[in-house]
C-alpha cells in the first residue's frame, strides 16, 4: 500500500474557494447524491465540470466565478474540479506544463484579420492544466474541453490529444502544485492580451460555440 500524505491536497485557498462559497458545497453534495464510492463521486464530478463550455477567459478566476458563470478555459475548469472534489474529501491538485501550440485552431477561432491582430500571434508553445485526483493513486484527468466542442473539433479535423513538450531527457516536465494561486496570477500577469479581455475572450468564445454546431 502507498502511504501519501494527502493534506495538502485537500486544502482551500483564495482561488480555491470552497470554503467560503457555500454554492460550492451544495453543488459538490448534489453531485455527489447516491454516490456509493469516492470513484463513482469523482466521476459525477468530473463529468459535471468537463460538459461545462470551454471558453478562452483569465488564468486566474476563482472556482466560485467558474460555479457562477457556468464555462470556463482549462485552469478555470480544472480549479472548479479541484475545489469540488476537495470539498468531498478527494484530494486533488493541478498539473501545469507545457503543450505544443495549436496553430490551426488558434487560427480557425481568431476568425477576421482584426481579431488576429488584437490577440496577437499564436506561440509555438503554451500553458496548459490538468488534474491529478488521488483514489489509491494518482491520476490524471483532463476536463478542458465539452464533448459538443470535441465533437466540432472533430468534424474539423483537428486532433483532440495535446502534445506535451518534452525535455532533452524525453520526460515531460509537470509543475504539479497543491496550491495553484501563486502560479496563477504570474501567469496572468504575462498574458498577452492587456486590454478589453472581455470583449476579445467574447469574439473567440463566439467562434467556439459556432464550431459545437459542427458536430
């Protein structure tokens, strides 16, 4: 048997707010309504979090926005599913590296030459977050994407698998983080888009919903 310790992974913190935001809580019980194993609890609540929309958004919004808002990009979505399972006593914790640039969407869902500009060239490389959730050991879970956007994607063309970068060794180097807030807001502050995010994420995400009908 593997011994973890597994507090850490179990804590709230300002971004992972469970434990200020009643709304929370209730929806984590209301998922986890008949449940007769932690495994089948993990599963409403993965499933509940991943069909929510995937949205281009900040790095750095708390699960309580995500609950509210219903949609989220993938470190929103994923801190949504880490303070929900926390809140049941799954210890859960983030997994952030770096993934292969996907320059035919980014192209596809910029849409007109205005846009483009506005959010400026895609990098080759890019941020992306996981989970890990601990049922006798680790595992990883990815709940970026709903299924009627993978659908769309799909029908495109486009691969579903992300293509993890790795390092001169071959293994990919994970930053897996019990408390994601710190790498959040660093995060956020190297954003490339500084200004009207709202009305720029807007036009992207529209471009997302449109691509959901395709499949």
């Amino acid at each position: 048997m593997i011994s973890v310790n597994y507090e850490e992974y179990l804590q709230p913190s300002e971004l992972c707010d469970f434990d200020r935001c009643p709304e929370l809580g209730d929806k984590a019980l209301e998922l986890a309504l008949g449940c007769r194993s932690k495994k089948e609890t993990f599963r409403r609540i993965f499933d509940f979090v991943k069909e929510l929309p995937y949205g281009l958004d900040d790095w750095d919004v708390a699960a309580s926005e995500t609950l509210a808002k219903g949609w989220g990009m993938c470190s929103g979505k994923v801190n949504l599913l880490v303070a929900l399972l926390r809140s049941q006593a799954i210890p859960a914790r983030y997994r952030v590296f770096r993934i292969r640039a996907e320059v035919s969407l980014w192209g596809r869902v910029t849409g007109d030459d205005a846009l483009a500009q506005r959010l400026g060239t895609a990098p080759s490389e890019q941020d992306h977050v996981d989970c890990e959730v601990w049922l006798g050991r680790w595992s990883a879970c990815d709940p970026g994407r709903d299924t009627p956007l993978e659908r769309g994607l799909v029908a495109l063309g486009f691969p579903l698998e992300r293509e993890a970068i790795a390092d001169a060794s071959g293994r990919i180097p994970y930053l897996i983080l019990a408390n994601f807030d710190q790498w959040a807001r660093e995060r956020q502050d190297r954003r490339m888009v500084r200004q009207h995010r709202g009305e720029i994420f807007a036009k992207v995400n529209e471009q997302f919903q449109r691509i959901r009908t395709l499949g």
